[in-house]
C-alpha cells in the first residue's frame, strides 16, 4: 500500500502489477507507516506485506479515511508466468534478508521451503509447476504469505462490484500512468522501471498486450481460465483459448 496524505489516495498493490515500480515513482508521496517487507500488522493479527489487499485495508485505520482508492492489474497469463518467476528469486533472496523478528523469519522461511519443495517437483518448469498449484493457494489470501498469486480483484472488487476510483492496466502502464497522475493531481515523475522482471519491454505475443502466452501450455492457459474466470469477468481481460 502506497498512502498519500497530500492528494488523499490510497494505492493498492496486487502482485505482479509493476509494485517496486509504483512504489519508486511514488516514493516521496508515500506516508505509509507499513513496512513493504514482511511485518506482523496488529490490526489484523497476522504477517503481511505490501501487497494487502482490499479487505486487508479496509481493516486497517488507513481505510477509514475516507481516501480515494488506486491500484493497477495485469491480465492472469502473465501474472502466473511472472509469479513463477518470482517465486524462485525470492527462494534465492530471500533467506538472507532483514526481518524485524526471529519468528517472522521463520515463518518466512517455512513458506520458503513449502514453495521450493513445489518448484523442485515441477523440474522448474512451469506447466509442470501450475499443474502442481492447488485452488487453496489461489484463493485462500492468508495461508502463505510468500504465495500472494491470488486473483487481481481481490484488490479492486467487493461482492462483485468495483470498489476504487481508479484502476490503471500494467498492458497500458505508462499512458495509464499519466492518467493516474493527471486524476489525481501528481506532477509527472521519472519513468523509474524499478522491477525489470516487470517492466523488461518483452515483445507482446499478440494483440492484447500478453506478454508470456506463448511459453505456457494449452493445459495451463485453461487451468488459468478456469481459477481466475472472475478476472477476467471484472477486469474485462479477454480469454485466450487455443
């Protein structure tokens, strides 16, 4: 979560939605008292991240200031591709970072060793991999703090309804990047790319904007149609069949 006093909005940070970026260009308006890294939040009684989500935040004090919302989306392809990727760097990196607690690292790590254990039985394949991911990973928002692919409107929506004044699409992100600081007031920043996993100018596979389509499997695009049927619904992505 990004909080801007200033302006008086809030920005919402779905996973793989170009956060580090949003983060970057935004940091001299940010007065969150969050950590971005992993943290135990009191108000609700559990370890979270950046990456809160809606109902997170509506819990949260933040939530009741009455403050415009924002987030941005990205379609589920590229979401699960990049979320793949991801998750074998933070395996990496992970292990060695700064916690604010013992026990938060050992939670961390625990969550760690859950998703490398998937990884290593997939071959580091990803097919083989999103064969492996079960509905609960997706769906189940606190299970595994360190697993955060859960369906982009779980950001964005409640009961099916669209609950922000402003939602920008990472398929569109500079031009609606522009959109987003002219509604809100924000004078132009730098194009600062701080995630070049994210934001790597990867040629688009087709006219829709999805980037890694081609680098998965038949099964695996209808397995992603399937679990995230209501982002494309409410986000208004279009399915990619073959």
């Amino acid at each position: 979560m990004i909080l801007c006093d200033e302006q008086s909005f809030l920005m919402l940070l779905p996973w793989k939605t170009a956060s580090q970026t949003l983060v970057a260009r935004l940091s001299t308006y940010d007065k969150s008292p969050y950590s971005k890294f992993f943290y135990f939040n009191k108000y609700l009684g559990r370890v979270v991240h950046q990456h809160a989500t809606l109902s997170d935040i509506r819990a949260m004090p933040e939530g009741g200031l009455g403050y415009a919302m924002a987030s941005f989306v990205r379609n589920p392809y590229d979401r699960v591709f990049s979320g793949f990727m991801q998750l074998q760097h933070d395996v990496k990196t992970q292990r060695d970072a700064l916690f604010d607690t013992s026990w938060i690292r050992d939670l961390v790590l625990s969550q760690l060793e859950e998703n490398e254990r998937q990884l290593a039985l997939s071959g580091y394949d990803v097919d083989e991999w999103f064969a492996l991911v079960r509905e609960d990973q997706i769906f189940e928002a606190g299970r595994n703090t360190n697993f955060p692919l859960h369906p982009a409107h779980y950001w964005t929506h409640c009961n099916g309804e669209m609950a922000l004044s402003f939602i920008g699409f990472v398929e569109n992100f500079e031009d609606d990047f522009v959109r987003f600081t002219s509604q809100f007031g924000i004078p132009s920043t730098p194009p600062t790319n701080a995630n070049v996993r994210n934001m790597s100018g990867l040629p688009l596979n087709e006219s829709r904007g999805y980037r890694y389509t081609n680098r998965l499997s038949k099964k695996t695009i209808d397995k992603i149609n399937t679990l995230f049927s209501d982002d494309f619904e409410l986000l208004g992505y279009e399915k990619f069949l073959i």
